[in-house]
C-alpha cells in the first residue's frame, strides 16, 4: 500500500519534530510509484495548534544545532521538559495577540541568553589563557631559544675537522679520532646498557652522551645534552648512527628559529586575546529590552505568579494504627 501512497493529511501536530518526520517518510520514500506526492497539514487559528507548532520549531532548531555541529555554543539545555500554566491555557483559548508576542519573545530572550553564555564561557576561557596559559607558554619558548641559542654555539665551537668531517668522540674514557671504530664502539656500548633509563657514555663536539633503551619502539636512543637534551635514533649501521649525530646538530639554527617564530606567534595571540576580553557582550541592549518587555507581559498577563495547587484537605489514609502514645513508668 505504501508504494501507492499520494497524499497525506495531518490532522494533529505531535510533540516531537521525529514524529512528522517519520509521517512523511511513510509517504516521501524510494519505492512510490508517484513522482509528486501532496502533504497537508491542518492548524486552526487562535487554537492550542500554534504552540504546538512552535515547540516542535524550537525542538527542532536544537537539534539542528547539535547534529549540523553549527551551533554558537559548546552545551545546549534540553528541550523536551515543556509545562503550561494554566494562565498560559487561558491565553491561548481567548487568542490574546499578546501571548503571541511572549511566545515569540520567550525564544528570542532565550536564544539571547544561549548566546551570553557562550560568550561569558568564551570571556572565562580568554582570562584563564591570558593569566596561566600564554605566560606558561612564552616562559617555555624563552627557555628554549635560551637552550638552543647556547648547544647551536656550542656546536659551532666543535666543528668537524678533516676529511671525513668528524671530530674525535670520546666513549667510557676513551677518545676516538678514526669514525668507524667510533661508531662500532658506540654500538658496544649500546649493547652493555639495555635500560630505559639514560645512562651517560661519554661526549661529543662538547655534548655530553647518554644512551638507553626505547621500550616501545624496541631500539636504542642517544641523547645530546648541551644546554638542552636532542634525541637521536640509532639504528644497526655503525657509521649511519654517526651522521644521525651530525644530522640533529645540524638542526639547532632551523629549531631555533623555528622556536623564535612560533613565540612570536603566541604574544600575537596574547595580544589578540587582551583586545578580545574587552569586548563587552555585542547584545547585551537587545537583551535587556527584550526581557523588560517579557517581564512587562508576564505581569500583563499575570503569569508572573505560580498556579496556585490544588490540595487534597482531607487527611491520606494509612493501613497502619495509630502510634500509642503512653508515659513510660519506671518502678
């Protein structure tokens, strides 16, 4: 039967947008055999069919927001929780224009009030960046350039010398001037420490050498430690360790500068962030007025009040006696 489906009346709005969702995907659906299909819904004016209609809009906006991920805000509330007063009742069966305007108001103070949120998260997240993170951030960097700026004069001082462009290394107090015997003694050494932890074998053009097991990576490591530490993976070619050294000192100029750019980046950011914090919420006038309105006619309206509960004065029964109440008498 639904392959033959044309039409669809709606003669009710339900609760939930997935309720009229699943309606016309009864009849908008692979498989009919109508390329064009009608859909009718019914509303009478002045009737509860207008909040109804609204609350689904508004349930669907939320969850347009959260699925499409294009919402202004990191949280949303949920919606589903939606209760009437009775005065609410009592202005949509007399069809008060104004109760129109608080339901158009009550979404538009509340989408406001979403957006200040955010900001004011926003306007936290800045301050807390401005006062631990970006400090934290620059002092680290400075360190760094410091660390680099010292081990890239230190290298310089050390150069390699010769034609083979290697400089003598010394290993468990011995000092190597020929680079193969170098290189097939910093595997021996490699071998004697098979710790995780960096035990210390010597130096390099003024770096001190540590050496130690990559548990995770199952090979070993060495450590250039000037000012500050360099990794350098070793592998199983003696001399191809060598130029694994040779080719991380030659890195120091391009980290340094590399270091030195991205501090400048982050006191761009700093600076940014001060200007950013200042800003005060772009929609704070609308939202006050709009809320001195809604406020004005909600006392229009008098639902500025709670409903006043209907309470059962008789007393509730109860299975149980009544509790003997009797002087205790001692003898």
């Amino acid at each position: 039967m639904q392959d033959r489906l044309i039409a669809i009346h709606n003669l009710d709005c339900p609760w939930r947008p997935s309720d009229l969702e699943q309606r016309q995907g009864r009849i908008e659906r692979q498989g009919n055999m109508f390329p064009e299909v009608e859909v009718y819904r019914y509303v009478t004016e002045q009737t509860f069919d207008a909040y109804l209609y609204q609350l689904v809009e508004s349930k669907q906006k939320f969850i347009s927001q959260i699925m499409t991920s294009k919402s202004p805000v990191r949280s949303a509330e949920d919606v589903d929780e939606v209760a009437l007063s009775f005065a609410e009742v009592k202005m949509l069966a007399t069809g008060d224009e104004r109760f129109k305007e608080k339901m158009d108001l009550d979404m538009q103070v509340a989408k406001l009030k979403v957006l200040k949120q955010s900001y004011l998260s926003e306007h936290y997240n800045l301050e807390d960046r401005i006062l631990k993170y970006y400090p934290q951030t620059i002092k680290k960097y400075e360190e760094r350039i410091i660390g680099y700026e010292s081990d890239t004069a230190l290298a310089e001082q050390h150069k390699p010398q010769g034609e083979e462009k290697f400089c003598p290394m010394t290993l468990k107090g011995v000092t190597y001037t020929e680079k193969a015997d170098a290189g097939e003694m910093l595997l021996a050494v490699c071998k004697e420490n098979p710790l995780a932890n960096p035990v210390e074998v010597g130096s390099y053009r003024g770096f001190r050498l540590e050496v130690f097991y990559d548990t995770v990576n199952t090979h070993y490591c060495l450590y250039l430690c000037g000012k500050t530490r360099h990794k350098v993976e070793l592998g199983s070619d003696a001399l191809g360790n060598l130029t694994r050294i040779e080719n991380e000192l030659a890195k120091l100029p391009a980290k340094l500068e590399a270091t030195k750019t991205r501090k400048a980046e982050i006191l761009e950011q700093l600076a940014n962030a001060k200007s950013e914090v200042q800003k005060p919420f772009a929609f704070e006038d609308e939202l006050k007025e709009k809320t001195d309105r809604l406020n004005a006619l909600n006392i229009e309206l008098n639902l500025d009040e709670k409903d006043t509960p209907v309470l059962d004065t008789e007393p509730e029964q109860s299975d149980e006696p009544p509790e003997r109440k009797c002087v205790n008498w001692e003898r």
